[in-house]
C-alpha cells in the first residue's frame, strides 16, 4: 500500500515536471511576451502575411473613436486558431487606432482554464475553445468571437463592435 502511495506521488511529480516544461504562455501576457520566446515564429509569420481591408481600419477607427470598448483575449499558444487569429487580431487593432490599455491578453493551458481567477469567474466566462475573444463596454460583455470566423475575423468584429446581429461558432 505505502509502495502505491509513491508511485502516485513520482507520477505526479513527474506529470507536473513534463507540463511546466511545455513552453506555452499561460496566464496575463503582452504582445512582447509572445514575441520573445519561441512563439515568434508563428506571430511573425501571421501578423506579417495579414492584410486589413482599408474600409474595415476606418470603420472600426470611427467606431474606437466614438466609444470606449475593452477586449479580454483567450487563447492557447498551443492552438493553430489561436495562432492564425491573435496575430491578425492585433495588426487589425493596430492598424484601426485602438487602446492598447483597454485590451487583456490571457494565456490558457490546454484544459483552458483561465489562471488566477475563482471557480466561479471561470464558468462565467465560459471558455470553451480558443480563442475566446470578449468584447464589452461599460463592464458588460457586447458579444464574442469563438474559435473561428462565420465570415473572417475582421468582417466578424465589425459586427460585433458595430453591434450588428452576430452569432460566433458555437452559439445556436
């Protein structure tokens, strides 16, 4: 019996040594966060490859100017979703003029538990696939944009910010 107890305590030293070693950003980030490990790479590469529509920069420069949204990003460095979509994300709210301080980046592992926050913050939030991209003003939730586009991502935030019917991937 006492042999068994050990066993499950080297398993799970062992289970947790393996996962700290699995390089993915998890918890708060910057943008800077992602560009100085060994994710760059894909940002790079996604970010760079992106090219904004013109009249979609100006309508959300209108719609950021006249309004004061803040954004809180789910994602997994882990995901290929995530991967193609955070750095067309932030070029796009870039390129539009948006308040960087109004925006929250969030890592998640990949049972996509949001880290440091209570049981009950993290089933309000509902992340059930990344990423999660949660848009609010005056502190209520406007909509969101879940794991892929209907349309493509920025035609999909437009609606969103412009407050248009819009109805994200898993919402029936």
């Amino acid at each position: 019996m006492m042999n068994l107890k050990y066993l499950f305590i080297v398993v799970f030293l062992i289970s947790n040594f393996t996962f700290s070693q699995d390089n993915n950003l998890v918890g708060e980030l910057k943008k800077e966060d992602i560009l100085s490990s060994e994710h760059k790479k894909w940002f790079d590469e996604n970010y760079d490859n992106y090219k904004p529509q013109p009249e979609t920069i100006e309508q959300l420069k209108h719609l950021f100017k006249n309004n004061n949204f803040n954004i809180e990003v789910y994602f997994g460095t882990w995901c290929s979703d995530s991967q193609r979509e955070i750095p067309r994300l932030l070029k796009l709210l870039e390129k539009s003029g948006f308040n960087f301080n109004n925006l929250k980046l969030v890592g998640v592992d990949r049972s996509k538990i949001v880290p440091n926050i209570s049981e009950k913050k993290q089933e309000a939030l509902n992340i059930t696939n990344v990423p999660t991209i949660i848009v609010y003003q005056n502190n209520k939730e406007i909509n969101r944009f879940v794991e892929y586009a209907q349309e493509s991502l920025e035609k999909d935030l437009l609606k969103i910010f412009s407050k248009q019917p819009y109805k994200h991937s898993y919402q029936y």
